[in-house]
C-alpha cells in the first residue's frame, strides 16, 4: 500500500498523475519524452507562469487538494485569456514533501484535470520534486488566432472600460476562512476555486478590446497598470459596481464595505478590458468605468471613483 | 537601501531584475504584461518544464546565486535541445524568502540572463512570490525549424549510441563538495553550472538521430528510458568510456571508479542519441555503444555494459 509520495517515488508519481490528463487536438506530443510538443497554429505563442506556495496562496485546511489543483490552472489561465488567447497547454511543476499523502496527489490532480477540461488546456508536461513547502508552478501557454495581443498599453481617452467575472468574492470568501467562517458559501467558494470567465478574454479581442488583464490583485491596483501603460487614468463609477447577495451578506458580517471588497479585493481573475466607446459589449460584461487622459501631478490619481481618488489598496506581494 | 526582497517588493524585484533581459528575435512581447507572446515560426512549440529547490538542488553555501542561474536555464535548455529543437524562450518563477539579499537576486539575474546569451533563448516572463524555501521553476520553449521531434521511441537495433557532452564530472564535483573538497576544480565548476552542448540537439536531428534525451539522472538511468519507450535494448562498450583526466583524478580522491561516475552520474545534461549506423558522426559526438534487440525475462537487463548487466544506479528522486 502507497501511502506517501515518499513510498511511490518521482516516475510513480508521474506514471500515476499523468494518466489522468487527456490530450487534445492540439496537443502533438504530450508527457514522457524531455519536453512536449504544442500546435500554434499561428506561428506565435503565448506563454505565462505563476508559482503557488503553501502558506501563501492556500492552505491546506481551508483549502482541498481539489481545489488548489482547479486554482492553480484557473489563474494561469486568466493569463492567457487576459491577452486575449484561447488556452492550449499547461505544464505543471510540483514540489512536495516526502510526506504528503498518494491521495493529496490524486485529488489535486483531478482538479486540475476537472479546470482544464473547462477552459480548454491540455496537461502536457511537468516536473516533481521534493519540497519541504508545498509549491506548485504552472506555466499556460495559448493560440492568438490570428489576432493581435490585446496588451496593457492600448487604452485610449474616451474607451469604456468594462469587466467580465466576478469581484470581491474571493477576498471575502479569504477573510471569512480567517475569521474561521465558511458562509455565505459563495465567497469562500470563489476563494477556493476562482471562476475567471473562459472564452471571454478571446471574444473581447474579437470585439476590439483595446487593453485587457487579468484581476489578480485588486481592480484598482491592476487598473493602474493599464493606467500606467497606456499613459491614461480611469474613472469608475460606483452605481456600476453594485455588489451581488452574497458578497452584500459578507460584507456585513466581515463589517467591511461591500464596494471596497469590490476596488480592493483580488484573486476572483475577473478580467478588465477597454472598449471603443461605441463597442456593443455583451451581457458578459458590465461597463464599470471611463478612460480618462492621463492625470499629472500630486493630485493625479490614476484610478479614482466618481472622480475622487480611491482608498482601495490591494494585494501587496511580500507585505 | 534596499537590502532585502521584502524591503524592494516584488514588482521592484520585478522591475530590477527584469532589466537584465535582453529580447531576441524570438520575442514578439517580453515581461510586463500578462502572458508574453513568442514567435513559433512551424506551427508547433517544445516545452518543458523543471523545479530547482534549495537544499534539494542546489546549496547556497556550495553554489553561488549566478550559479544557480546558469544552472536552472542550462537544464531546461538542455531538455528542448534533446528534441532536436532550438530554444527560444524561457519563463521563470522564484519563490524567495523576504529576508534573501537583493543581491542575490541581481547576481542569480546575471547567471539566467548569461546563460541564456550561450543557449540563445529569451527571458520572457516570471513570477516572484514570498516562500521559506528558495525555489526556482524555469519553463523552456523551443522551435523544431520544420524537423520531426527526435522521441524517445525511435531507437532501433543496429543504430549506434552516441554522447555530446560531457559524463560524470557533475557527479564528482558533488561528491567533492560533499566530502568539503573544491577540487579538482574542473568537477566542481560542472556540478556549479554544467555545460550542455547546446546546439548539439539540433545537430543530431540534421543527422537523423533515431532517438535522444538529455542525461540528467545518469547514463545508465537514463538510457533505460530510450531502450522501454523504444522496445530495445542497449550495449555499452567500456574501451569508449573514457574518463578525462580531472575525473580520473576526482575518482581517486573519492575512492570511486570514474567509469562508474560516467555510468550513473547525472546533471552533466550531456546528450544521449541513437542514429542509424552508416552515420557519419561529427567529433562532438562519441560513439558508446549499440542498440540491440530487447531482452527479456530474469537476465533481460536494458542496459548492459561489455555484455554485462552494470550495476550503476542513477540519481533516486525522493530517496
């Protein structure tokens, strides 16, 4: 009986885990030589990475091993939807303690094999390695389809900018597993397993989005990059950002402003795109907010709400 | 001053060490968005993918920050070289305690961008989070220029067993290291940055190599994956086994046996390839061995030496 990753050893472990992800039509050479071979049918491929720490980016007891799996694809995926691509392959880096269960292995495996079947990657390489924190890196690339990224750096003055997703689930749902409380189940299940809204990164670059990305740490913190890139600011306007139910509910019990959760709150992998003006958006996405021109000077919020500066900071990595 | 990873913050890290990477013309858009875009000129990408954990593969009292670098881009590249394919770009993603020098971070820059100048590939993106243990996960994509992927399973009996690379030095330079020893200096240096002869991979394809991969866990290990993927067996002969003579020296030192080094000694990340036998190998690359029939049954060992089973054992992961 193999209990411990320890008992099954690195190939065990390969053999066992690789089993469970299929291939798909674009995948040409999938785990079990040096590397895979991946269709871009384009001639161009897009490529990210993220690496997920215990401790830092979940825990196991707030967390299953499920859940870090479909996590883990999930926000790399937004990566690659937040430039506009459809997701083609996902490489996958583990690193685990010699302890760590056979079954943590095979749950978490079928999370990620369960969230690449919904956004439409494929597992075609990795790598396990002993690890006394539990550590997993994902690489995703993606297809453009023929079309141009949609970068950070394209917003222009007069754009409506809009999301598609959900925002501030997921740091509510953080802070409630803080408080040790696990309702509204909503919130904590956006923490758990983040929902960014596959095939809308590509159909926003079929709309013409003119910059995009990938709320990872706040929207008001991530909107400053387009800011920044693009040499423009962003007016939001707060009748837009009208919080659902549940976050409502969280926010009272958490005694925090259901909006700010909403400026402040990352990790839900909403995706923020502009839009020409005269865009039709979809009901997928809601237009939250204006490009402005660019803002100079000690006044110059990028980002403001209704015209004023925001309090909303969000995540600080290494805080 | 800032003069740790906490004090700079991770997109000062970010920032600082991103500088040091230069584009190629692989890149189409580099670091700074959220996914960076490269050039796959055949429709087809190479990717692989390798974690790197202190304590486990590397030690910072044994290896220097550039080191490291050069190693976790050396072993990556070494992976796309053994498809047959050139590299092109490369992700990486750090996981740094907060209290790790900025420093480190400048020079283990250095060693990746280097390293990256001798294999031809590109930086184009990363990650840095905040973790206890200092982890390095590199991915590495490759162009294959029109060619057929160089598998594992192609080997067939009668092709002769070539290496490019070199054999057992990195092992040596392990056991010295271990034993408090820092020469001969030759074996430590190859442990500290070993040297894939990039380019090589390529070559073997042009060649019409039948089968390749990248020797990471030793020879004999290594070799037994060509000879089940391919239904073959292989024949080493020991009169071309020839230690240079800073392993001869190391050997004598350690007690061990230099062609046992060459035998199970891995990280050299030299290159092993089977060809058909009327082929004419260039000086970089030395014939070994043969690829015969597959052997079965009790006395059915892979890989034999001179006729004989060898009790060479490679690395053991999780041992």
């Amino acid at each position: 009986m193999l209990s411990t990753i320890g008992d099954l050893g690195e190939f065990g472990l390969i053999e066992r885990v690789t089993a469970r992800f299929p291939g798909t039509d674009d995948v040409i050479l999938g785990p079990g030589d040096d590397a895979a071979v991946i269709k871009a049918p384009d001639q161009r491929v897009v490529a990210t990475t993220d690496m997920l720490v215990e401790g830092r980016h979940f825990r196991r007891d707030w967390s299953t091993p499920r859940d870090i799996g479909h996590k883990a694809v999930a926000q790399n995926v937004a990566d690659i939807e937040a430039m506009g691509a459809r997701p083609t392959a996902l490489l996958i880096a583990l690193g685990v303690p010699t302890d760590l269960p056979v079954a943590w292995a095979d749950e978490f495996a079928a999370g990620v094999a369960d969230e690449c079947g919904a956004s439409g990657g494929a597992v075609v390489g990795g790598d396990t390695v002993r690890s006394e924190v539990l550590t997993v890196s994902v690489t995703a690339l993606g297809d453009l389809g023929g079309r141009a990224a949609v970068r950070r750096d394209g917003a222009r003055p007069g754009d409506v900018l809009a999301v598609a997703g959900r925002l501030g689930l997921s740091a509510a749902g953080l802070a409630l597993l803080e408080r040790g409380l696990d309702d509204p189940a909503a919130c904590v299940r956006e923490h758990r397993r983040p929902r960014p809204p596959y095939s809308e990164g590509e159909r926003a670059a079929r709309l013409g989005a003119t910059a995009m990305l990938d709320i990872s740490d706040g929207l008001v913190q991530d909107l400053g990059h387009i800011c920044a890139a693009s040499g423009v600011a962003v007016d939001l306007e707060s009748a837009a950002l009208v919080p659902p139910p549940e976050l409502r509910a969280a926010a009272e019990l958490l005694a925090a402003d259901p909006v700010g959760l909403m400026l402040a709150g990352g990790e839900d992998h909403a995706l923020a795109a502009t839009f020409p003006a005269d865009t039709e958006l979809p009901e997928e996405w809601t237009r939250i907010g204006t490009v402005t021109p660019e803002r100079t000077g000690a006044a110059g919020a990028a980002v403001t709400v209704d015209g004023r500066p925001s309090e909303a900071a969000g995540w600080r990595h290494f805080g």
